[in-house]
C-alpha cells in the first residue's frame, strides 16, 4: 500500500498524474488551491503498485509517493 500527497502549493492542475497513472488513482476534484486549479484526488490508493509514474511526470513535483510497511 501507499501513501500518496499532492502538494496543493505547488500543482498546477495539469492532469497529466491522471493521465498517466496505470491504475487510475487520481480522480478530478473540485477542491481549488490558492491559485484557483483544481487539485487532483488520491481515490482508491490501496490499489496502487508504487511505480511512481506520476511522481516522476510532475512537471511541478507536487506528487510523493511513498511505500508504507506492512508490519
């Protein structure tokens, strides 16, 4: 399982974590920063594989991705 945080300072709304996510994790949200751009959700991120896909694509960085341990 993994932990999954968006940065709502720095996403800019581009989608492309949508996009790209193999198991389509992200979903649109209607949630605004302080820019007013639409943040994506994490829905359902038991189900992700931790490829880190949309962390590496981020043109911002606004995606973290972490393993959590299964102790």
């Amino acid at each position: 399982m993994a932990r999954i945080t968006v940065d709502k300072a720095c996403c800019k709304g581009c989608d492309i974590c949508l996009t790209v996510c193999p198991k389509k994790i992200f979903v649109h949200s209607k949630k605004r920063n302080n820019y007013g751009t639409n943040m994506p959700d994490v829905s359902g991120a038991d189900g992700c594989i931790v490829c880190r896909t949309c962390e590496r694509l981020c043109p911002d960085g606004a995606i973290n991705v972490e393993e959590e341990d299964q102790t």
